[in-house]
C-alpha cells in the first residue's frame, strides 16, 4: 500500500514546476509577500499558519511552518499554544455550528424548540 501521504520529494516539486511554470512561480510570489514582515512578524505569521495547518489538516504544511516558525525564533511552547488555539478553534466552530441542526430540529418539528 502507498503511503496516505507520500514524502515531498525533489522530483514532485520538478514535475509541478514543469507541468505548471507560471502558476507555481505566482503561488512562490505570493507566499513570498504572505510571510514578509509587515503589520505582523514573519515569526507571528508563521505560528498562524502552524495552527491553521492543523485546522486544514495539512501534514506537509504542519512541517513546513513549523520549520518556519522555528527559524524565525518561535520557542516550542509558542508552537504547542498555537496548536492548542487551533484546537479550541476547531472545537469552537462545531459547536458554533450547532446551531444549524438545532434550527433544523425545530424546522422539522413544526416550529417548537427541540425536546418539547
């Protein structure tokens, strides 16, 4: 079996630059400026992307920030509050969604809260 997620590899990035040149060299620019010091660090801006990497579940992204986070100074226990600010996120927004089951039982049963 193959695995889920196969390791980045230099002929990956080779095939994707030849298959689509101009597009990866605009993504490249775009990451570029993204993760430039402006209002936000660079350092600041890397543990963001460390925590949404773990709300898109993304591997390589989580190890690609994370190695960005680390070379512009994040400490571990930076990185590990980020991961836990993703975490509460992501918990925050199921139950946020909640409400659109919760509406959808009352829909459902005629227009009364849900257990009545």
């Amino acid at each position: 079996m193959a695995d889920l997620y196969p390791p980045a590899t230099h002929e990956t990035s080779a095939l994707r630059r030849q298959l689509s040149p101009a597009a990866l060299a605009a993504f490249a620019d775009f990451s570029k400026a993204v993760f430039a010091d402006g209002a936000l660090s660079t350092k600041m801006k890397q543990l963001i992307a460390v925590a949404v990497a773990h709300v898109t579940q993304c591997p390589y992204c989580i190890r690609g920030h994370t190695e960005g986070a680390l070379q512009h100074g994040a400490t571990r226990e930076e990185i590990m509050e980020a991961i836990w600010v993703a975490a509460e996120m992501r918990a925050g927004a199921a139950f946020a969604h909640s409400t659109i089951a919760l509406t959808t039982m009352r829909e459902a049963e005629g227009g009364q809260e849900p257990g009545k």
